[in-house]
C-alpha cells in the first residue's frame, strides 16, 4: 500500500513537470547585426537580401577590384564556436573600418538572441574605434567574442591581400 502511494506521487510529480516545459521557439533567419554607422544603415537591408556590394557594381566587384580609396565590403571567415558560426562583413573607406556587420551568429535558442543582440553592437563599436581586431571580449559572450574576433580579422587580412 506505501509503495502504490510513493509510485503515483512520483508519477504526478513527472506528468506535472512534463506539462511545464515549454517547447522551444520557432527562429526564423538571424538578422544582419549592424555597426549602424556611416554606410552600413543603407547597406543591412541589401545585407539581408544577399548584396554585399554598394549599389550598382556586382558582388564581387567590391571585395576584388575596388580602388584603394573607395569603399568596399570584405567578408570574413566563418568561425564555429561551440554555440554556432561567426562571420563579419567589414565596410572599409580605403584603410578604415566605418561600418562592421554581423552576417552569421549563435541565435538558434532564446538565450543566444539574448546575448548577441545586445553584446554584437558592443563588438561592432569596439571593432571600429580600435581600426583593428585587437579588441577585448563581451563579458557573457565569450565564444561569440572570439569567432567575432577571428572573422573580423580574417576578413582585415583579406582586404590587405
């Protein structure tokens, strides 16, 4: 008779904690995560479409034949971190960074929007009054911190070459 009373309060505990548990929630595609500065304002929505080059001029026109001068778009390396991919796309003005976004990042859980909405504008500032990838980590968001990091300067190293 104890047993049968212990075995049903178990098993009612267990149906109740099954019932609490919220299924995940449906995300759709990340948006582009902008510096918000200079030409990435006009820029993110053609981001999102897949253009990654200013008006006019084909794709991959901007990142290979642009004048030293002009302004181009240089992807980085997609980086894995161990809560999903990083990659950067870098708006140089000749040498300069004036705008940085965020094409790929960790967003598949609540918890990862969370983090990076708030921690990739921190990056994305700091990338740009750095002028380098010489940057420090967002507290919080150490894994997206690094794969930032290492695309940004992968993408810095490619519009050097």
């Amino acid at each position: 008779m104890r047993r049968a009373v212990v075995t049903s309060a178990a098993t009612a505990a267990g149906v109740v904690l099954l019932l609490s548990l919220k299924p995940h929630e449906a995300a759709g595609p990340a948006p582009v995560i902008g510096s918000g500065s200079g030409s990435a304002a006009s820029s993110d929505s053609g981001a999102a479409g897949g253009a990654s080059s200013p008006a006019g001029s084909p794709p991959s026109a901007a990142a290979t034949t642009a004048p030293s001068g002009a302004t181009r778009k240089v992807s980085g390396d997609t980086v894995n971190t161990r809560y999903g991919p990083v990659q950067v796309e870098v708006t140089l003005s000749g040498k300069r960074i004036t705008a940085v976004d965020v094409v790929k990042y960790p967003s598949s859980e609540r918890r990862d929007r969370e983090i990076n909405t708030s921690a990739l504008p921190v990056l994305n500032q700091e990338a740009i009054s750095a002028q380098s990838a010489g940057i420090d980590v967002v507290s919080g968001a150490t894994y997206t911190s690094d794969g930032y990091v290492r695309s940004l300067q992968s993408a810095l190293d490619r519009a050097k070459g």
